[in-house]
C-alpha cells in the first residue's frame, strides 16, 4: 500500500484541519507538472524495459522451485517426468535458522545507550519496542514471507510505514520484481529513483481515494484499469500454480506506481500515478517526506553478494539448480530403468504373430517361444549417488550443520578432528549470510524506531513477559544505536551475559572487579525490573572475604598483615567484625599478640574504606564506628600489656588479671571509658578469679544488639557479617 502522506513530518501528531489542508498533498508545495510525472514514469519503463531478462530469470526460478522444469521430451510413452524438489527443501530447513535470529524469545533489539544517563532507559526501551513490533504490528505476519524471497530469489524487499489508522507499524514484504531500479543501482539505500509497483482493487482504491482525496475521474479509473502486456511472468505464474484463472483478475485490478526520486538537494519527492495514464496523477508531489529518519521506506535482503550491482546476486534455488536437475535427471532414469525391468522387452523365435493379440498376465499361457531380454546391472547406486549430490549442495549453500559434517563417502566416516573442521568452515559460510540477514535487520529496526520516535509518544503502555508496565516518556528519544539481537557477531545481549558468567568464573580478575557493578551490569542485560526487585546493595565479594578470612588465620598464628592498596576494605571489615561476632558466639579465646594485630588492621582497613570509598563507608560508618570505638578504648590497654611482660599468647585470664593487679595497686576509680561491653575480640569467657574489674566482665554486647553492617535505612535488611553470624 502507499505511504499515508497525511502523517505530519514535524514528528509528533498526524495534520488536523487547525493547520493544514485535509489533503495533505495540497501542503507539500507547488504542485509538480504532468511533464514531469510523465518523464518520471517514462524512464521507470525503459528501466523495467532494460531489466526483462531478469525479470524473466525470476520467473523461472519460481517455477523451477514449484512445478519444476520438467523433461526437454519423454524418451518413450509413459516415461517419468519426476521433479525432485531439492530447492524447496533446502529453502524449508533454512526458513527456521533465518526466523529464529529475528523472532528469538528475548528482546528483539538491543538499545546501546549513547549517553550515561541513557543505560537506565535502554532496557525499558527494548521491552517498550518489542511490544510495538512483535505484537502491535504485523510484523510477524511479513516476515516469513520476506525470508522466503530472500532464500528463493536471494534479494527480498520490506516496506516501513506508520499505519495511521491503526496507530502502529506496519510492514509490506515485497517481491523483488516489483520493485523498478535504474540497471546501473549498485545498493538500494542509495538509488536515484525507485518505484513501488502495486496492485489494487477498484473497491479499495475508491475507499483509500475518498479518505486522502485521490484522484477519481470516472474516466481516468477507466483508463487504469487491468494490467499491461508488459506484466511479469511471474505473476502469471503464480496465478497459475494456484489455480486461479488470470482473466478474473486482469480486469478487476488497478496497477499504480509510487515513484521515489530525488530533487536538486537530495530530498526525496513522491509521486504516484498509473503506468496506462501517466497524465492524470493520483495526486500530487509530495516534496516534504513525512518520514523524520529521511530515508528511502525500503530495506532489501540479499542471500549472495558478489558484486556492487543491484541485481548481480543469487538465491538458493539458482546456486542449487545444477544439481536439482541432476537429482530430477537420476531419479527419471532410476524410474526408467525400473519400468524397462517390470516391463521387459521381449524377443521371439519362429515365424511372425500380432503384438496385439498377445497379453501377458499372470498365469497366462505365453507360445511362439518369447524370451525376455534381462537388463544390464545399474553401474551406480542411484540412493548413494542422490545422497552425495544432495551433501554437494547442502555444502554449497551453507545449510546449518548442528552436528557433525556428513563423508561425501557415505561408506568411509571421517576422524573427529576432520569432521569439526569441515563443520567450523561450513559454520563460518552460515555466519556469512547470517550477517547480511542481520544487517538488513538492523536496517529495518532502525527506522521503526525512528517512526515510533515520531509518532508513538502518547503510546506508552506496553505488554513484556507477562507484565503490564508503562514506559517514561523521556526514554522514547534518539538516544541509542539500536541492534538486533540472536546475531553470534556484534552486540547480542546473550552473548554479552555470557561473557559476563565467564568473567565471574576468574577468580584473578573478579577479585579486581567490584561486586555491586557487575551484578548491577549483570541484572540490567537481563532485565532491568530485576534490578528493582532483586538488587541489593553493599553486597560482598567472596573471594575478598575468603582473603580476609585467611588473614585472620596468619594473624592467630602471630603473623602481621598489611593492607593492600587493591583491597576491597569494605568487605574486609565485614568479615572482620563477622569473626568478631563468631569468637563472641562461640566463646573462644583469642590470644593477647593475634587481638592486637586484629585491631591494628580493623583500624587501617577503616582507614582506607574512608578515603578510597565515601558512598560505601557512609552507609557502614554507624556500625563501624561502634567496633572501632570498643577498639580505640581497648588498644592502649592491650599494647600496656605486651610492654608489662605479658606472654605475647597470653590468654584472656593472664591479661584480665594484670589489668586487676594494676588497679589494686594504684586504686583508681571504674575505669570510665571501658565501662560496658569489653573489647569484640576479646575472648567473653568467664575468669577464675573472685573478682574482676567491671569494665572488663559487665554485660556485653551481643550481635542482636550491635549495629549490623549495611544498610542502616527502615527496611533493616542485614547484610554481609550479620547475615553470616546468623
């Protein structure tokens, strides 16, 4: 169908009466001269004129993928004239590879984000434009016959639209001799002029024609009507095939060329008129293109490219067509050979009878002593012989070989190491013309998302997985380079989570990588709803903890350890204050020297988590504060002791009982700072004195009632050492 001219081309609402004429092709500027319209559509026929024998080798393709070609003449009455479909089916294997990279079940875009502020939108954006053109459009409905073409004739062609009626995209997958270039296009993107050429019925026209005040002269109608000499086989052919005779339709359609050409500027006018009337146009020239993105509404695949010319390409059923007939000629001979074996050639001996009166049935008593002539051994086995021919062109086209690649000796296999290679070359034929379909993909999103950018800005609901949500409007805007996905080369959001899972598999590189933004990157390709529902900040790198965890093991055993400048200092505290709360628990006894190498690095790693990470340390200063002011107090008393003479592996009753000694000997007052809890890592386990100083054995704190790492917000949610101790 033509374009809907009456789309604004300001970008964000279709032209009312308030400002603009109702036919909008009365806005688009002086109105073009009938020399003009009638020299554009002289050179598109001298054009379609200079192209016949192509258009002529589209036809035979087409009937040598459905009906065959058949014998040249029957070597005798009754012969087999069999046509093996090999085209076809190779075509049907392909189909689902070619569907399945544009169709996949995730996303079918992935949205690069060309700013920083964009990586938040991107994800929704992707979800929004899957629900525009999987489900509002009729995208799904096009695309299997556009991956038809583009297998049968190697170049098939998609028009992008905004169906104004419906509100949504819409697309037209067309046949490729319907549409006319200059013999000299190299690519399509880049033609000077193209014509779309359409078929219509009256009825419809008329409706279109009332709707946007197209032209419709009674006579002019007339005139248009029915289709030329000059129509492709093609067509007839397809009429044909489907049984459908050609003089019903002839008459009932009308045939309408929308030419696209570019003025002195480069600007794209439009124009459409018919072929048999070119001096009345249906309307006039459109010179300002509704479109923003500004660009031909045209996107051709092609299967082959060998050439920089338009045309200069071939499909399946043309690279496989030597062997197709090969197939056809064994198979007929096959079929011969077995006719002349059930019904062999007779000789006779003695005098001459009538052929006529001889019958030859079962049980049928035969005289003139007839003898059959045997037929000679086949010298090929035509079922090896139809496979070998068949694995030819399945190598020749680059079917996708999931397993293993077949022998061309189907009595000898190959090694295993033969036989991944043949598959890799084989495989690396498929990516080729995966990529060229992808290309053409990316075209054809690129400029959906254009028309959605324009016209769809008050359509933000959309329908994802099963979820109802509704997108920011800030989102819909030319931020992002827009990919197709299901694509091994370039970006693929699956390639790109799979990368991912294999870094987090390096435990050299993961301990350099911060937790937060690789889960946050992580959940974000996969889903951004995830990172609502799932994400939790303040997480904690493993492989840092279990590196602090072997820390503590070196300095029990009187080993001190300095903190690195790579460390992640956060989680080393946690894990810290997470042995602390265990030694609490458990009542164990750490000796004198290990707690005071504990203490020292609690107090570096604080250090350093301040001045390397503010937001981090902002969300745990409360609880660390609370740890570090236990240590502040106990430190100097500790350090006293190693001075005193203590053993440097001194347990908690050698330290608690000089403390004891010095306070009865200088008599001071409750010691004020250390009044409550002792330190966290000493051990809590009860002395065998009498009596003990209160600072040292008042109540403790015990992990319910200290400060948990984390987030210290209403939500309370305990993270790192307090989920541990637990």
């Amino acid at each position: 169908m033509p374009i809907d001219y009456r789309v604004s081309a300001s970008g964000i609402k279709p032209a009312t009466e308030d400002d603009s004429d109702p036919n909008l092709a009365n806005n688009a500027g002086d109105k073009p001269e009938q020399a003009r319209v009638r020299k554009l559509v002289s050179q598109f026929k001298r054009d379609n004129q200079q192209r016949s024998p192509w258009r002529d080798k589209q036809a035979a393709l087409y009937r040598m993928r459905t009906i065959g070609l058949g014998r040249a003449s029957l070597p005798f009455r009754g012969a087999s004239d069999f046509h093996y479909p090999l085209g076809d089916t190779l075509i049907e294997k392909l189909k689902p590879f070619y569907f399945q990279q544009a169709l996949h079940p995730d996303a079918l875009c992935s949205f690069i984000p060309k700013t920083s502020d964009a990586r938040a939108m991107a994800s929704i954006a992707s979800h929004w434009f899957d629900y525009q053109v999987r489900t509002k459009s009729n995208f799904r409905q096009q695309l299997p016959v556009y991956i038809d073409l583009f297998l049968e004739r190697s170049k098939s062609i998609i028009k992008t639209t905004w169906d104004k009626q419906k509100n949504c995209l819409k697309y037209e997958a067309i046949d490729p001799v319907n549409i006319i270039v200059p013999p000299y296009t190299e690519w399509l993107e880049n033609a000077d002029r193209i014509c779309h050429i359409l078929y219509i019925s009256k009825q419809a026209y008329l409706r279109i024609a009332k709707d946007r005040g197209w032209n419709t002269d009674e006579d002019w109608l007339k005139r248009a009507m029915g289709q030329s000499t000059d129509e492709p086989e093609i067509e007839k052919d397809k009429l044909w095939v489907t049984g459908i005779e050609q003089t019903a339709t002839k008459n009932e359609l009308l045939t309408l060329w929308e030419m696209y050409s570019l003025d002195d500027d480069g600007d794209i006018i439009i124009d459409l008129a018919s072929p048999h009337a070119p001096d009345q146009p249906v309307h006039d020239s459109v010179d300002v293109f509704p479109y923003d993105h500004g660009e031909f509404p045209f996107v051709d695949a092609n299967y082959e490219i060998k050439s920089r010319s338009y045309y200069d390409n071939r499909g399946v059923i043309q690279i496989t067509g030597q062997f197709e007939l090969e197939l056809c000629k064994m198979e007929n001979e096959k079929l011969d050979y077995m006719t002349f074996c059930n019904r062999p050639l007779f000789t006779h001996e003695g005098s001459s009878f009538n052929v006529q009166n001889l019958k030859i049935a079962p049980g049928q008593i035969i005289g003139n002593n007839l003898k059959a002539v045997e037929m000679p051994k086949p010298p090929i086995d035509f079922t090896e012989e139809a496979q070998y021919i068949r694995s030819i062109a399945e190598e020749r086209i680059g079917v996708p070989d999931m397993g293993l690649g077949r022998s061309n000796d189907f009595k000898q296999p190959r090694t295993a190491k033969e036989a991944e290679i043949l598959q890799q070359v084989n495989n690396q034929g498929v990516d080729m013309r995966a990529r060229n379909f992808h290309y053409a993909l990316s075209r054809i999103y690129k400029q959906s998302w254009s028309l959605c950018v324009q016209f769809a800005r008050e359509q933000l609901a959309y329908a994802y997985h099963q979820e109802y949500d509704k997108m920011d409007v800030k989102a819909l805007a030319d931020i992002y380079v827009v990919e197709p996905n299901g694509n091994a080369d370039g970006y693929d959001v699956q390639t790109e989570i799979n990368r991912l899972i294999t870094i987090s598999q390096l435990p050299a590189v993961m301990a350099r990588v911060d937790p937060d933004k690789f889960a946050r990157m992580v959940l974000e390709l996969m889903n951004a709803r995830y990172i609502h529902d799932m994400f939790m900040p303040g997480g904690i790198s493993i492989n840092q903890y279990e590196k602090q965890a072997d820390e503590i093991g070196n300095m029990l055993n009187g080993f001190p350890i300095t903190v690195q400048a790579d460390d992640k200092h956060g989680d080393h505290l946690k894990a810290i204050v997470a042995y602390f709360m265990f030694t609490e628990k458990s009542k164990i006894q750490v000796p004198l020297l290990p707690t005071v190498f504990m203490y020292k690095h609690f107090l570096d790693h604080y250090q350093q988590y301040a001045e390397t990470d503010s937001e981090g340390f902002k969300k745990d200063k409360q609880a660390l504060d609370q740890n570090k002011g236990m240590i502040e107090r106990s430190l100097p008393l500790l350090m006293q002791a190693l001075q005193d003479g203590l053993p440097p592996m001194g347990s908690l009753d050698q330290v608690m009982a000089h403390i004891q000694e010095i306070q009865q000997q200088v008599n001071p007052p409750p010691l004020g700072p250390m009044q409550g809890a002792p330190p966290p890592a000493v051990p809590y386990g009860q002395s065998n004195k009498p009596t003990t100083p209160a600072g040292l054995t008042g109540r403790h704190t015990g992990p319910r009632e200290s400060q948990r790492m984390g987030n210290s917000s209403a939500s309370g949610s305990p993270i790192g050492p307090a989920t541990i101790a637990k």
